[in-house]
C-alpha cells in the first residue's frame, strides 16, 4: 500500500535558491508542496524566483491569518526565518508542524537591534574598517533608537517563534549544537535528502590553477582580508577570479577601488550555474573567507571536484569541516608551496570518504523525522475522527 504523503507549505524567500530546492522536494515520493510568500505590496515583481507560477503571494495580515488556518498542508516548512516572520507565528494552528531551514543571516546577523541567535566575529580587519566607516548614517542611528525602545517586545517576539519551530535543518552541524544551548529554542535536528555527493573518478588538478576567492559581493567574504594572503602567495601566471555579481553594490564599488593587479579577474555578470560550476572547475584553489556559515554549497561542490580549499581557521564552516574528517587548509597558514600543490588523490579520496559518512548521517536523520512526522500526523487524524 501507497503511503500517504505529507503536505508541506513552504514559506519562502525571494533568492535564486528557491527553484532548485523545490525541484528537489517535488521529486520527493514523500511529499506534496504548496509555496506561499509574504510581501509588502500585491503586485510583488520577483527578482530571483523563475518559477512564480508556483506562489502564493500574501500581502497583508489577514490573507496571512486565513491562509495559515487552511487544512491544505501539514507542515510549514521555513525557508529562511526572517524578522518579519516572528509575529506570524502566532497564527499557525497548534496541530501543524513546522520546520526551520537555517539561512545563515536568520541566526548570524544583528536584526532589529537584537544580537544574532550565534555570535561570532564576522569581519577581519580591513573589512572592519569599511563596515564601521559605514554604520553612522542618521536613517540607521534612528532605526536603532527605535529598535532600543521595542527591545523587549521584540525579544519576546522571536524568542515565542523560534519556540514554535519543531525541526530545524542547519547547514553545518554545529549551528544546530549551539542553537540547543538556548532556553526557547527545542526543535529536533532534520534534513531533507542530501543530493551533495562526491564524485569517486574525481581528478588531481593542476599545480598552476586558478584561484577562486569568495562568492560575492558582501562584506562577510572579506575580500581584502583573505586577498592579501592570497597575493603573497600565489604563483605569478595564476588568476584570482572574484564573483562579484550580486551582494552589496557600495561595497563592490569599495571593493574594486582596491583591486590594483593585474592577475585578478572579476566576474561582474551573474551567470548560470552550469556556467558557474565549469569556472570552478577550471580552478585548483578555492578561497573563502567568511567566519560565519556561508557559500556551504561552492565550498562542497569544489571539494567534490578535487578543488584545494582554503578557509579561516575560526570560520563555522573550517571548524566543521575539520570535526567530519575532510581535508581543508587555513588561509592563516598559506604559503608559496600551498598555492602550487593541490590535493593530492590520498586527500581527494579523504574527502569523499568524509562526504559519504555525512550524506549517510543526514539521510538516516531525514529518513527517521519523516517517519515520525508520519506518526504524529495520522494520530492527530485519529483524534480528530474520535471527536
């Protein structure tokens, strides 16, 4: 017999990751999905989204309420927890199970004047020195004088949403361990099926490749920082090529000013990720340089293609990388012999290795929630039958 499949209603964000994820659930024999968006105005002209046909634009709180109290899906699955979110929680009924998809802004960033749910020091100094150059206009200085005045509202606020999330799918594993330190924060770990796998025929890259650094234009990449390294240490006929087609524009301009040699190429036009994937595959070295979790997905499709990755020791994403076995290096501790030697096929097969047991992790945790949803989904039936 077939088993009955769970509906889920995703609240998503505008962001080019939406088309491919929910390909990815709708090719899922476990689910049927619905999508919903909350907007400002309702003639919403999406930025990243291709497939709108697939949304339900909600505009204003009562089309918000209503749609929340519809019997059409099971789960509300969060793509993204941002602020604006918070006060809606209070409207999903009590019997609906919700899952969190950690971004990285929802739990990294200061929003609305409350520190981020994990703090950790995000920018090195030269970035520092622009993004505090930044932080004094009047527009800001006021916004945060208001948010001072709400703080305690707005506290409670998230702290009573975050407490309604039953599941949350973190994109490293130590977020979820940090998270569960705080008191409103009980959801259980989740994953949706991992289609991330390394490719076993993966092949040693050339000693003068490319060096791709960073993934675009936002100040968490820490461009200059990471740069200075990296220009030391390269060889004198390697490329640095920097993505720089979406983020923060007054940034990028900032940015550029400061991007005086010759051997670095800049990728200004967002391109397609088939494109995007063959430039990366033209490169034998990856340089990340964002402390908080971020561009998880470049850094493991380069890993899977035999890239040399270099991150900053204290970055969430080395520190994880380091505790599931792979082999990563620091950009602290590069060096001349660092930039022209990459991964060996010892490394390269350390890193599928380390792969596959976390893709097995993961699906073991997906597969084991999915049943339990199962469970409390038809005992919830049972009792309303009952009634």
């Amino acid at each position: 017999m077939n088993k009955k499949k769970i509906k889920v209603l995703h609240l998503v964000s505008d962001d080019k990751f939406f088309d491919g994820v929910i390909r990815h659930w709708e090719n899922d024999e476990d689910f049927t999905n619905k999508s919903i968006f909350i907007s400002k105005r309702k003639n919403y002209s999406f930025r990243f989204i291709r497939s709108i046909e697939k949304i339900e634009n909600l505009w204003n709180k009562r089309m918000i309420k209503e749609r929340f109290n519809e019997k059409d899906y099971d789960v509300l699955f969060i793509h993204s927890f941002r602020a604006v979110y918070w006060n809606y929680m209070k409207y999903i009924p009590k019997d609906r199970i919700v899952i969190w998809w950690i971004w990285g802004h929802d739990i990294y960033n200061h929003t609305r004047g409350l520190a981020p749910l994990i703090e950790v020091n995000l920018y090195k100094p030269e970035t520092k020195k622009y993004k505090d150059s930044t932080n004094h206009s009047i527009a800001q200085i006021i916004r945060n004088m208001i948010w001072r005045i709400l703080r305690v509202l707005l506290i409670k606020e998230r702290n009573y949403a975050i407490n309604r999330v039953d599941y949350c799918q973190p994109v490293v594993k130590d977020e979820y361990t940090i998270l569960q330190q705080l008191p409103f924060f009980k959801a259980k770990e989740f994953y949706y099926k991992d289609s991330n796998r390394l490719f076993e025929n993966t092949p040693t890259k050339n000693p003068c490749g490319n060096i791709l650094l960073g993934n675009s234009s936002t100040l968490t990449n820490n461009h200059v920082d990471a740069l200075n390294y990296v220009l030391k240490c390269k060889q004198k006929n390697q490329k640095v090529i920097m993505p720089l087609s979406y983020g923060d524009m007054k940034y990028k301009k900032w940015l550029k000013e400061r991007l005086n040699d010759s051997s670095i190429e800049v990728l200004e036009d967002f391109i397609p990720k088939d494109e995007y994937f063959k430039l990366v595959d033209s490169c034998s070295y990856e340089v990340i340089g964002t402390i908080r979790q971020q561009a998880m997905g470049n850094i493991q499709y380069a890993l899977s293609k035999g890239v040399k990755v270099f991150l900053y020791k204290d970055s969430i994403a080395y520190i994880n990388y380091k505790k599931l076995g792979y082999v990563v290096f620091a950009i602290e501790e590069m060096t001349l012999e660092s930039l022209s030697t990459p991964l060996s096929k010892k490394e390269i097969e350390q890193n599928i290795q380390a792969s596959q047991k976390e893709v097995a992790r993961r699906e073991s945790i997906h597969q084991r929630c999915v049943n339990e949803i199962r469970e409390i989904i038809a005992s919830r039936n049972y009792d309303d039958h009952r009634m």
